[in-house]
C-alpha cells in the first residue's frame, strides 16, 4: 500500500488538495497497478516561516 506525505504551504483549499489527491491517486494506480483503496495521501500544511530553500526562509521572500 503506498502512503504519500505531502508538504504544502498552508492556506490552499479543500478543493484543490481533494482535486491532487484524486489525480495523484489516479496516476499511482496506473503506474503501480493497485486499486484507490490502497492509496493513502496525507497533507501537511507548513508555515512559510517553518520552511527554507537555499538558506532563506519562504516568510522573507
């Protein structure tokens, strides 16, 4: 069964993380062969603050 973390800047809607998880779950079932069931996605929204790309934090961009 795969499990999937997703880490996203907080503030992105329902309906946009309902509609990336049915295409992510759709593409993973093609590719691995497994039926939805057997696809776990668990969205964690992350502060801008709590994140950094080449040592500067996403907050002070």
């Amino acid at each position: 069964m795969p499990a999937m973390t997703i880490k996203l800047f907080e503030g992105r809607s329902v309906e946009m993380k309902r509609e990336l998880a049915e295409a992510i779950t759709r593409e993973t079932c093609r590719v691995l062969g497994c039926g939805p069931e057997a696809v776990d996605i668990i969205f964690e929204d992350v502060k801008k603050e709590n994140w950094a790309t080449a040592g500067k934090l996403w907050s002070d961009r």
